[in-house]
C-alpha cells in the first residue's frame, strides 16, 4: 500500500499529549451547539492534539459546491478556497473518492501541480486529509496542515480519522434536524392549504347550493381555466368573501348593544 494512501479504520492510540483533547471532545453536547461551532470545536481541539498541525480545517461538498465550515486560521482557508477554484486537490479528492490523502513532502508532490505552488507559498509542508463518513447530499474532509516534510505519521492518520468520525456526527446531526425540519414545514403549509381549500368549499356551497364534490369540481376547473394553482385561487375566493364580509370591529360592535326592551303597552304600573 502506498504511503500516500491509507484506509480508514484500527484502534486509535491516544498519546497523553491528545488525552485532553479526546476528552474535551467527548463533552460536546452536539444538541446545544449549532454544526459551524461544533466543526470549529473539532478544528481547534485537533490541531492540539496532533503533533505538527499548523491549521485544521473542515470541507463540506453540498449539490457539488464545496466551502469550508470551519477552520482554525487563514493558512487553512486560503489553501482550501485554492483548491475549490481550481476544482481539486487534497481536500476535494478525499472528500469524493473518500480516501485518506497524505502529503508527505509539498516540494516533492506531484498530484496537485497547480496546488503546491500556493501551498509552499504559505510555507506548508505537509498535508493530511481524511473524509467525513458522512452517506447522503453531503460529503466533507479534515484537512490539516503542517510546517515540516512528514509532519504527519500513521498514528496522526488514526487520531484525525477518530477527529473526523466525531465531524461526521455533527453533520449527520445537522442533516437529520434540517431534513425533520423541512419535512414539518411541509406538512404545515399542507395542513394549511388544506384548511384554505376547505374553506373555500364551503363558500361555494353556500353560493351555488352544490355539493362538497361539486364546489371541488368548480374549483379544479377554476384553477385550470387561470392556470394558477388550487391553493391560490381557493385563497383568492376566501379573500374576496372576507372583503365582502361586515368588518370585525362593525360586527363586535353590534354584538355588544344591549338589546332593545320592548315598549310598554299601557303605561307604568301603578305605583303601591
């Protein structure tokens, strides 16, 4: 297997210098926290933990647009917004091809020829990216990025793969939230749309004196004939009804006079 290459997986033997950082890690509600400041929490504690990190960041690919969610400095950011101009690099290809990448020596790399130049520009030496093993609309990596050639060994491999599980997490998280979300926000306006057809019905019930299938007949026919669709017309007839209709404050104040007593027939009762 090539250096450059590894697989994902194996027992992750924390270093005392990483301990803390597993545990802090391990303390992260992902419930109070929205996913930007659970990824930058992620970032920071990876770049202390592993040995020659010098930025960590973290690459989301959404409908094949990527961007960096979090990222620990500009080093991180410049490298990544290089990669996504130009459509590859480290960060994209082991997002995409779900691959542990390993740059080994930037003066010596020969995969991304466009991208090292900026890379030893920003005197970056080394680079590791591990993706998020994340199944769905989304896909990511944890890019780090050191100062010195072989900044990265094997067992920084496995603490970042242990870092990117953690990400991946989150951003599973956050998908499951968004989606329950969107998925209640539909079955509201459903709901709603329902109510206003309903409504809209009854009214031409009482106007016609049809039936409940045939006010729905009239009003399909009316959605085709304006080529607008049920809802906005079964909300335009409930707007017009409403217009026609005695206002509120008219119909609260005619509710709220005493009734009239009616006039006595003969006179006041005598008295005693």
């Amino acid at each position: 297997m090539e250096a450059g290459n590894r697989p994902l997986g194996g027992e992750v033997a924390l270093p005392s210098a990483a301990t803390s950082s597993f545990a802090e890690l391990s303390r992260i509600v992902l419930a109070d926290l929205t996913l930007e400041q659970v990824l930058e929490r992620v970032a920071t504690l990876a770049r202390a933990a592993i040995t020659g990190t010098q930025d960590v960041s973290v690459t989301l690919i959404k409908d094949d647009r990527p961007s960096t969610a979090a990222s620990t400095g500009g080093v991180a950011l410049d490298l990544d917004e290089r990669q996504y101009a130009s459509g590859y690099g480290p960060c994209l290809d082991a997002a995409r091809g779900g691959e542990v990448l390993v740059i080994a020596d930037m003066a010596a790399e020969t995969r991304w020829p466009q991208y090292r130049p900026k890379a030893l520009e920003l005197d970056v030496r080394s680079g590791l990216s591990v993706p998020l093993p994340v199944q769905d609309q989304v896909i990511g990596a944890l890019n780090l990025y050191g100062r010195v050639p072989d900044a990265f060994d094997a067992q920084a491999v496995e603490l970042t793969v242990a870092f990117a599980s953690y990400a991946a997490v989150a951003v599973a998280n956050a998908q499951l939230y968004s989606s329950t979300a969107d998925l209640a926000e539909g079955m509201r306006q459903a709901m709603a749309s329902r109510a206003l057809i309903e409504q809209a019905k009854g009214i031409l019930m009482a106007e016609y004196g049809c039936s409940a299938d045939e006010a729905f007949d009239h009003l399909s026919r009316m959605s085709q004939n304006a080529n607008r669709k049920l809802r906005e017309v079964a909300a335009g007839i409930v707007a017009r009804t409403q217009r026609s209709a005695p206002s509120r404050p008219a119909m609260r104040s005619r509710l709220s006079k005493p009734p009239v007593p009616p006039s006595p027939r003969g006179g006041s009762e005598a008295e005693g």
